[in-house]
C-alpha cells in the first residue's frame, strides 16, 4: 500500500501461495455512513449500515492479501444482501408501493451482478475486488439516495399505523432480534 497525495493506493504484489492482491491502483478506503444516507427507516438504515461494514471488512480483507478470508467476507457480503433485499421487499409489499415489482427487478440485478464478481473472483480474477469495491460504493449510495428514497413515504405511513404486536414487529424479532422501526 502506497500513499499518494493523501490517498491509498494498491500497488499489486504477489505473495505466499493462495494470497495476491489485486493489480492497478485502487483507493480502497474505507466508506463511511453519512446522515444523508438515513432514509428515516430505522431498521433499513442499520440494514444500510451493516452493508457498509461488509464493504469495509472486503477492503480489509483485500488488504491482507487473503484470498480465503476475501471470499468470506465476499459470501457474507452476498448472503447479507439477499437477506435484507428480501425484507425491504416485503416492507414495500405491506406498506403497498406502487412499483415494489420494479425495486425488486433492480435487487435481482444487483445480485446476479455481486454473483458474477464471486465467480470470477473464485476463478482466479482477483482484480474482481477492484471492480465489485467500485460498484458497491457506487451502487449502494446512488441506491439508497434514489430508489429507496422512494418508497420511505409509503413504508413510513404504514408503520405509523402499525401495533407492536403486529407484521413489522414479529419480523424484526424473527430476523434481527429489534422491534424498532
């Protein structure tokens, strides 16, 4: 790792059997959750937050060289993002959002997209760890500040409405062991 005018940069290196780091310069720092990322969701925005630190652990682990702990963080990565597509989507469907099945096309890109990075992360390419740190920063802010803006009115009026006893809260305590939304 070199520094530049500030910034952090990869500068590819081999080294002992089954670690590499990626080829090319990188900044591969840390991202950081800002309040204009909130979408005023609590539950979606500690979601957002958990991804964030995925993303940080795959700079971590991309640091190290280690392509078995890269792959990890990668899978968690992956499982993480499914898991929370999937709860968001059924906020959405609750709270009745109008273009919930066009959200849900976008969610299904973004992972078949996250997919194709593993696999070619798995089949040698280590520089897929450059481009998946690029897309995810990009992705994800564009993501939350757009589309998910979106349909915050229509949740947030459905769980001003909602008792503790009922859909959301059994959800959270089912998924994430939280009743606040």
């Amino acid at each position: 790792m070199s520094d530049i005018g500030g910034r952090s940069f990869f500068v590819a290196t081999e080294t002992a059997a089954g670690t590499n780091k990626p080829t090319g310069d990188l900044n591969m720092d840390h991202l950081e959750w800002t309040k204009d990322l909130n979408t005023g969701v609590n539950v979606i925005d500690k979601q957002h937050r958990r991804i964030v630190d995925y993303i940080n652990q795959l700079v971590d682990a991309t640091e190290t060289g280690d392509n078995e702990s890269i792959s990890d963080v990668f899978d968690g990565l992956i499982d993480y993002t499914i898991t929370h597509f999937t709860f968001e989507e059924g906020l959405q469907e609750k709270a009745g959002y109008e273009f919930r099945s066009a959200h849900q096309r976008v969610h299904k890109v973004f992972i078949k997209k996250l997919g194709e990075y593993k696999k070619d992360f798995d089949d040698g390419n280590v520089d897929a760890v450059i481009q998946v740190n690029r897309m995810l920063r990009n992705w994800l802010i564009n993501h939350i500040k757009n589309d998910d803006a979106d349909y915050v009115p229509a949740v947030q009026k459905m769980l001003g409405t909602e008792k503790k006893s009922g859909w959301l809260s059994r959800s959270l305590g089912k998924f994430f062991g939280g009743s606040d939304a």
